[in-house]
C-alpha cells in the first residue's frame, strides 16, 4: 500500500465514522480536524506525489499530528514514516517538529511511526543536528528504554544515524544513551541488536567517548557479539572493538577479555567473509600496538592465519595483513616465528609493487623491524630477495615519497647491522643511498644520511672506499644541497650530513680532506654552520667524536587508526616515521661544523 493509500484509508475511516455514528459520537473530530482530513483526501485525490513537508499538506498533517484522536495521529505518523523513506533530503524545522511531537503520543504505534520517520530524515546530514537541536534525542533516548521492541528498533536506529555526526556524539554521551545502548547491544532481537552495535560503533571515533564507552561496559558486550550470527552486526562489533583498541587505556580494558578476544578474532579471519577478515585483521593491528597482545597474537598461531590473507589475491586483505605484521614485527621476541611461518618471502614480494604504496610502506616497514634484532641470523633475509627487491623499489619511477621515506629508514638498520651492512656495500647498494639521498624529500634524505653515516663509522675500508669512489657520482651534491636547505626544513638533515663527513674523516681523513679542501663551495657551508670560538685539532678526538649522537637502533612506532562511522540504513567498508631520531643541539651542531673545518684546514 502507498503513502497516498495508507493516509487515505486511515482519513476517509475517520470521515465517515465520524459522518454516520450517533451524536454521542461526533466530538471525535473537531472543525479543523474535519478540514485537514478533507484537504488531505482532495490533495491525493488530485496528486499522488505530494510532499509532506511544506505548504498545505504539512500544515494539515500538523493538525492531525496534535489531534487527540489516535486514528488521526496514526495517519501523521504514517504519512511522515512511509514520505520519508524515499523522499530523504534536508527539511525544514516546521517539518520535524509534529514529527517530535508525535514522538511524544500515548500511543504506541504512533511512537514507532514517529521514530522511523526520524531515523529516516536523520541519514541527512542538516537534519541530524537539527533533531538535535530540537530537543529530539531526550526523546529517542526515553523511546529505547521503552520495553516495546519495535521503539527500541527505530529509537536506536536513529541514534546511530544521529551519531555519525561528529557534534552529535557528545550530546548523545551526554543525555544517558550509553548505558542503553550497551543494554541493548545484549538484545534478543537481531534487529535491535544490530542497531545498537551500529551506534556503539559510531561513538567509538572520539578517544573521550571511548572511554565513556569502556567504564559504561561496553568492552564485555562487544566480545560477546563476536558470536553474533547477523553479519552486520559482527562487523560493527569487530570494528567498534579495533576502534577503542587504538587508545593505551582502551587496550588496558581489551586486555582483560584477551584469552577470548584473540582466538575468537583469530577463529573470525579464518572463516567469515573478506570484509569482515579485513575488519579482523585491521583490530589484530591495533591491538598488537601492545606488546602484550603482540606476544598473545603470535602464540594463539596468528602468524598461521595471517599468511592467507598476505598471499590473497585481494588487495584490502594484503593490506589488513601487511598492517597488522607491521605491529608484530614490533616485538623482539616475534621475529623468529614470522621468519619460520613463512612469512619473510611473501614481505620480500611486497616491496616492489609500486601501485600499491600502502602496502609497499607496512612491507618495508616490517622488514626493517625485523632486521634491528642485531642478535639473530639475517641470512634469511637475504636468501630471500631482500636486496634485490629494495633495488627495485628504489629505482621504480613510480616510487612514492613515503615509500622512499620506508627504504631509507630500512637502509639506515640494514647499515647498522652486523650481518647486513657489508652485503650493502659489496652488492653495491651505496649507489641506492646517494639516489635516495637527492630525492628532494627531507625525512628521505635524513634517513639515508643515517644510512651513509653508519657505513662509514664503520671504519671498514671497503665501505669507506666505496663511499668515496661515490663522492664525485652523487654523493658530494647530495650532502652540499643538504647543508644549505633552509633551517625550517633541515633541523634533522643537517646535523646528520655533519655527521656523515665526521664520520668520513675519521676513516679517511687523508681522502676526505683533499676533496673538502678543493670544494670551496662546500666547505664554505660547513664554515657558516660553524662556531669560531671552537679550537683547531689536527685529530679527531675522543672528546669531538662524543658530539656525534648515540645512534642505535630502534622499531618503527606502531600504527593504529579508527575506521569511519556507520549509518543504520547502509553499511560502510570500513604510518610511521624514519626509525632513528637525533637532533644535535644548536650549539653542539655548530661545534661539530668548526670541527670539521679544522680538521680540514689543519690537514697536512
């Protein structure tokens, strides 16, 4: 039955009792009740496509909607919730407020009709606010505590669509929503159900709602719906639970429910569709920005489960997946197991894939994680393409800045490392550093001078010599342009091409001194940067050697991110910086730049 049908049937009903009963029975509809059932049954009689919310007709529906005969307002109702459904657009504050009013009705069936009709308008984004704004959400919130099952159904509908506006959400944590709302995720009812994990999820994308959240009891309800059979209803709890897993506090709270959590998380990826896998495996990556549940992922077998996804022909999955080992590789204590899964060759196949930066990016970066362990055997690393796949990456004109940025960070731990920094030089990848050094992108070009830097601190011969044999192809016009960047921009390259070319000296002072010397140029940078007040030395002392920072290495932070917020009408599909950090002083900067200007000029 249309709109135009249903109103009428409930009008003409009223009409014609209202005509024919005995005069006991005529005060059921007043004069302008009389009118407005007339000028509704005229308007569909002559236009079926009527809209409710201007003119005539809302002003007839306003008369119904504060009749106090149930019939007539049961028509309002039907007339707003049926025009609603397919008319959704922007109305004006006339049109919602016999909506609310109706909200307000004795009746129960009224109320629903309101409340659909309201849940309807307020997948709109200026009629969310404007409901609002009018008082609407007390209401809604008195609806979802009534024990009708229907007006909880629409009541919790329109919350969640309320709750995908980012000024909402306060208003709504603070009118007492949670705690219903965490109530009902327990509901019987799938459909209230479904709708009350869909507005958790909508207010899980604020950190102080979220802890809202946590201490209204959310975290519990949300393990429990793990088990839910409806497959939105899943997917809103598996996200709504990643979500709270990107705060510390939030992680504290998932903790407590870990034992189930992991291994119904784990038992989801390996059996549910590939929305929900990705779902999964984006929450496994937030959690595992603990390094309790990093531990407790890997030993519930998720390297196992994860090895799917990374070889799936789905992009998304790959994704989910690189993302989540990004966050494992984290732990020391994890490398082994992901080298032994299997895991290692399928990062390898990932690295070169330039559309695909994402992906190119977790990767790289959990490479790099893996290779800081100084401890362990390596070979495996490069048994498995490491080098030949980073070649690729670097050289591939499509490469993207950040993905740039990834390699040089990775170079910077493979330089450091006692098992890969020799295969850096002897299967000549210096010549990747120089290129990754005069890429124009500053993070990119301090990483590959840590790189550089710790090749040449080696005090090793081949890599001193291969860095010099790579001074006149690239390697000089990358540290001269380097030191003459503007200060805002080169806070952190700076200090480090400083310490690349003490770095230099100190292992081929001889060499290093007669290029600086002929480069005016160049030298005159150094000079500027420099102190005058600083004493000439004609040796590199102990006591210069300590203004070079205390360079370790250490992992990639980990990377977590909360997913975008839901409607109750449609369903949504659902990094990381270089990886050593220094910054010399001002003043221990410049000291080092006099330094190595009197080294220089001291030279024999």
């Amino acid at each position: 039955m249309g709109v135009g049908a249903s109103v009428l049937s409930c009008c003409r009903g009223e009409f014609e009792e209202s005509d024919n009963t005995g005069s006991e029975y005529q005060p059921l509809l007043g004069d302008r009740e009389r009118q407005a059932v007339a000028a509704l049954v005229k308007l569909f009689e002559n236009d079926t496509r009527i809209s409710f919310y201007d003119g005539e007709p809302l002003r007839a529906l306003t008369v119904l909607a504060r009749s106090d005969v149930h019939h007539l307002q049961l028509s309002a109702a039907t007339a707003f919730s049926e025009i609603s459904e397919y008319d959704v657009r922007a109305v004006p504050q006339e049109a919602l407020a016999p909506v609310l009013y109706l909200l307000q009705s004795a009746y129960a069936d009224v109320q629903q009709g309101a409340a659909s009709a309201l849940g309807n308008l307020a997948s709109v984004s200026a009629n969310k606010r404007l409901i609002v704004e009018m008082g609407g959400l007390e209401l809604l919130v008195r609806q979802m505590l009534s024990p009708n099952t229907e007006a909880q159904i629409n009541s919790v509908g329109c919350i969640t669509n309320l709750a995908a506006d980012e000024e909402n959400k306060l208003a709504i944590a603070r009118s007492g929503a949670l705690i219903p709302l965490v109530r009902l995720g327990r509901s019987r009812d799938l459909r209230v159900q479904r709708n009350a994990t869909g507005a958790l999820l909508n207010m899980t994308h604020q950190a102080e709602l979220r802890e809202k959240l946590v201490a209204a009891g959310a975290v519990a309800v949300l393990v429990d719906l793990l088990h839910a059979k409806d497959e939105d209803t899943l997917y809103y709890a598996i996200t709504a639970l990643s979500n709270i897993a990107v705060d510390s506090d939030g992680r504290d709270a998932l903790w407590s429910a870990q034992a189930k959590l992991v291994t119904e998380l784990l038992h989801i990826m390996q059996v549910h569709k590939i929305k929900v896998q990705a779902q999964v495996a984006l929450t496994l990556r937030n959690l595992a920005s603990d390094a309790r549940f990093q531990c407790a992922i890997v030993q519930n077998d998720g390297l196992d489960a994860l090895l799917p996804l990374l070889q799936s022909s789905y992009t998304a999955l790959v994704v989910a997946a690189a993302a989540c080992l990004r966050n494992l590789s984290i732990h020391a204590d994890n490398e082994d197991p992901i080298i032994c899964a299997g895991l290692l060759p399928e990062l390898m196949d990932l690295v070169p894939q330039a559309d695909q930066p994402e992906l190119q990016c977790h990767a790289i970066a959990t490479i790099r994680n893996l290779a800081a362990n100084n401890g362990s055997d390596k070979q495996a690393f490069i048994d498995a393409g490491l080098f030949d796949r980073f070649r690729m990456a670097v050289e591939s004109t499509d490469a993207q800045p950040q993905v740039l940025c990834e390699l040089a960070a990775a170079f910077s731990v493979f330089a450091l490392n006692d098992q890969l920094w020799r295969p850096v030089v002897e299967l000549g990848m210096c010549h990747l550093l120089v290129r990754l050094l005069r890429c124009g992108h500053t993070d990119t070009e301090y990483n590959a001078c840590l790189a550089i830097g710790s090749l040449a601190g080696k005090g090793h011969p081949e890599a001193a010599e291969e860095l010099m044999r790579l001074w006149p192809r690239g390697l000089r016009d990358g540290l001269a342009r380097a030191l003459t960047l503007p200060e805002y921009a080169s806070s952190n390259v700076r200090p480090a091409v400083l310490w690349v070319l003490m770095a230099l000296l100190n292992s081929r002072r001889a060499a290093v001194c007669k290029v600086l010397r002929a480069d005016s140029q160049m030298l005159a940078a150094i000079e500027s940067i420099g102190v005058s007040n600083v004493p000439s030395s004609s040796t590199c002392t102990s006591a210069s050697w300590s203004l070079l920072p205390s360079f370790f290495a250490t992992k990639g932070k980990s990377d977590e991110m909360a997913t975008s917020p839901v409607t109750a009408d449609s369903k949504t599909d659902i990094d990381d910086d270089g990886i050593c950090g220094f910054a010399l002083e001002a003043q221990r900067m410049r000291s080092l730049a006099a330094q190595i200007v009197a080294l220089v000029q001291d030279a024999d």
